[in-house]
C-alpha cells in the first residue's frame, strides 16, 4: 500500500464509511479501536486510541469526521510501514534489540538500561515484545516527552534545572 501523497479521496470514503460501524458519520473511540488490529488479536490499547484522536480531532468532538480521516488514516498507515521495517525477524512484535534499532535510528541515545525502562514500560504481553499500538505510544511517548525537556534545555547539553511547580506544570500539559 502507498503511504506516500494523498490517497485518493474516494477510498478513503469507502475505508471511513467501513470503519464508521453505527453511520453516525463520525469515527468514536471503539470504532476506531474496532478497525484497527495488532495482528494478534488483542485489542488496540485504549490510550493509543486515544492519542491519536487527540491528534486529529480539530472541531475537538471527541470523534473523527471524514474530513479529519484523511490525516489520521495516514498517520496509522506510515506507522504501519515503520513498524514493519523495525520487525526484522517479522514476528509481528518488537523485541528488545528491535526496539533499540528503532530508537537509535530516530535519533535518541540511551543507555543499555534505559531500554529495561522502556521495555518494562511498554511490554504488556510480559514476553520482552511490544506490540503495534504499544510501539506508537512509546514512540510517540519519547517524543512528547523530549519536546518537553528541550523546551527548558535551552543550551542543549541534556541537563536542566527546574523547580518543583514547574516540574509539574510540564508533568501535567503533556497529553499522555
Ligand atoms: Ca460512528
Ligand atoms: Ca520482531
């Protein structure tokens, strides 16, 4: 599948309208959940559905209308790829030397047991695999949270002083 440019309008229309279970003419929660798949039969976390209305819900309904469908539709299926060229045993998981492929190609540097952290975090089978909806928020996660730090690192050198309120300002505006 092309994941590249703008897919065309009219099958959009026709995965929404599939998506779209009840033809409310908006995408909710749990039929987005429904749509998509980990491949394992276990269902899409809850928070990464989530994430990823918050995302591209612009009018702020809570749900996806077909005109925010487009963006969001690409969203999955860039992960998608992403997350295929990561699984280079093709088990359909991350493992952990997957993951720190993954990571260190997006540009971060941790340490070897910064990566037990993520595993721990974001390995809910407890097998030292993660999932495709895991893989997103984890992601999306170390980006989220990067931004935040940076934010007040101004001088760039991976080390910053805040207070205790500020601590939780930044704590508490992220949105995951
Ligand atoms: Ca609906
Ligand atoms: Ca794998």
């Amino acid at each position: 599948m092309a994941t590249t440019g703008a897919p065309d309008r009219n099958f959009l229309w026709s995965v929404f309208q599939k998506v779209d279970k009840d033809r409310s003419g908006a995408i909710e929660a749990q039929e987005l959940q429904a749509a998509l798949s980990n491949g394992n039969w276990t269902k899409f976390n809850p928070e990464t559905i989530r994430l990823m209305i918050g995302m591209f819900d612009r009018t702020g309904s809570g749900t996806i209308n077909f005109d925010e469908f487009g963006a969001l539709w690409k969203y999955v299926t860039d992960w998608q790829q992403c997350f295929r060229s990561f699984d280079k045993d093709g088990s359909g998981n991350i493992n952990r030397e997957e993951l720190q492929t993954a990571v260190t190609t997006f540009g971060y540097r941790f340490s070897d047991n910064f990566y037990n952290v993520l595993m721990k975090r974001f390995d809910r089978s407890g097998k030292g695999l993660i999932f495709f909806d895991d893989f997103i928020q984890c992601c999306v996660t170390l980006h989220t949270l990067t931004a935040a730090f940076s934010q007040h690192d101004t001088d760039r050198d991976g080390i910053i002083t805040i207070g205790y309120e500020q601590f939780l300002h930044m704590v508490f505006s992220l949105r995951n």
